[in-house]
C-alpha cells in the first residue's frame, strides 16, 4: 500500500500538477479506504466500496462522501493507466445526491464591521487589517493569500500576480483601500527569519510566512470581536467579495477571471446567493410590469 500511495502522490504532484493540500486529501482519503478494506487495492470490487460507505453513513455528510469517491475514483483510474487494474470499481457506485451548494455569504456592513474591529495601532494590527483587507479586496485563497510575494505586488499598477491552483497565473487588481493597507503593512513589516523567506508578504511574529491555520483563527478572531456569529472562515470573504462584485454589476466572465475559476459554472453559483437582487431587477424591466388585470 505505501509503494502504491508513494506512486499515486507523485502523479498528482507532477502530472496533474495538485496542490499539497489536495494530494494530502486525495492520498488520506484513499489510505482510509485500503485500510479499513483490509485487501489489496487491485482486488477491492464495488461492494467492498458500497459497504466501505454504509460503514460510515453516519460519520460522513453526503458532501464527504462524494469527496472521498471522488477521490477513489481517481485513485482507481491512475491504476488502470499502471496496468495495475483494467476497471475502475468506483464507476458502478452511485454518488450521492447533492443539494446545490450555497456558501456562507457576510453583508457588505458585516464586512465592514470586521475590517472595523481590528486596532488601528501596532504592527500586527497593520498586518490583519492588510490580511483581511486582501482577502476580502482580492478575493484570494488563503494559500494564495500565505504565499503571495512581495515582488508580485505592483503599487503603481494597483494589482497582485497571483499564482494559484494547478500553478495557474492570474492578475487581480486591488482598490486604493487595500493599496494603502498593504503600504502599512510593508513600511512596519519585521525582517524574515531567513533568507529564503525575505519576499514573503505576510509573517508572524517570528519572522516565517503565515500558516493557514493562522489565518482561519485571525478571521474567526474579528468577527467575533465585531458580533458577527455566522459560521466563518477565510474563504468566506473570497465568496463575498465574489457575491457583491456580482450584485454590483459586475460580468460573469470578469469575476471568473479574478476568482481563477477554470469553469465559469463554478462562479455562477454566486448568482443564486441573493435572489432578492435579480428578482427585483427582472421585476422592474419586465414587459408586463405595467399591466393590470381589470
């Protein structure tokens, strides 16, 4: 098992060019099944699967089921390219049925109030309100936001260089608020521990880049402090940021574009999050507004 899950990372790594954290999942996700299943991946047939799933019906929400065959699914047809198996047993085990997802959305004065709560004085305040201001701002990923680099910041240009999933560069311009947060930042900004870490944005106290851990408890930590009790994390404030360039009247094609989205029914979602926006706009333009029933 650990030959074929050494194999496996190294193909998602170098081929399908993964981020760590997705072959972390995808790997951990399929060492569980192999585990529990108790015999060898190229004998593991679809009941052996189906009853790997019933196993833990009560333990996984149908979104984690779906995760982790998904990522069996994968696992199964990098075999068949080893010649290690010739079917993918996942392909007769029916995926559950999801609803459609519709992420936590803040308010624009939600927002506000968090960017609010944060002090004005002090070298980590300046730090998280640039943080909070880049995600928000930005619309970045949180692993986009912890390895953003100073040499991908142009000033005078108002935009970000940034490098995210599948190694795909993007360019996200940034209002002069976020501008000035991040000029705050950089002019108190402490020296990096090491070498190897001078051209990283963001730093902790000790002078290494941010975990994302770190940003998770940052976020949590101001919106508790601005009264804000919806369930949070960083990327909260990319689906916002998303959710309000759209309410605006901003185009589809350039939010994807910002987002980094490779498929544009990924970013269509943020036009479901508010129906009150595009039914009171279809409303006010409809041909019939003006008609009555005598």
């Amino acid at each position: 098992m650990e030959r074929l899950l050494k194999d496996y990372s190294y193909y998602l790594r170098i081929e399908r060019k993964m981020s760590p954290n997705t072959v972390g999942a995808y790997c951990s996700d399929v060492r569980d099944f192999l585990e529990q299943c108790r015999i060898p991946a190229a004998q593991a047939g679809p009941e052996d699967i189906i009853r790997y799933f019933e196993s833990r019906s009560n333990l996984l929400s149908k979104r984690s089921q779906a995760r982790i065959l998904s990522s069996m699914r994968s696992f199964y047809d990098w075999m068949i390219l080893e010649g290690e198996v010739s079917r993918n047993p996942c392909d007769k085990v029916e995926a559950p049925k999801l609803g459609k997802y519709l992420p936590a959305v803040l308010s624009v004065e939600e927002v506000s109030a968090i960017l609010e709560s944060v002090p004005d004085k002090g070298e980590m305040s300046l730090r998280d309100r640039a943080i909070l201001e880049v995600l928000y701002g930005c619309g970045l990923r949180v692993s986009e936001l912890c390895s953003l680099r100073i040499s991908n910041i142009y000033m005078e240009d108002t935009f970000l260089r940034i490098i995210g999933k599948g190694n795909k560069e993007r360019l996200v311009p940034f209002a002069p608020v976020t501008g000035e947060a991040i000029s705050n930042w950089l002019g108190v900004r402490p020296a990096a521990a090491a070498p190897q870490w001078d051209d990283f944005t963001f730093l902790n106290r000790f002078g290494k880049p941010l975990s994302r851990i770190s940003v998770f408890s940052l976020v949590k930590k101001y919106a508790l402090a601005a009264g804000v009790t919806k369930e949070i994390s960083p990327h909260t404030f990319r689906h916002s940021f998303a959710t309000h360039l759209i309410e605006n009247g901003a185009d589809l094609r350039v939010v994807q574009e910002m987002l980094g989205h490779e498929n544009i029914l990924t970013t269509e979602i943020y036009t479901h999050i508010d129906s009150r926006t595009w039914q009171a706009s279809i409303l006010q333009h409809h041909p019939r507004r003006l008609k009555r029933i005598d």
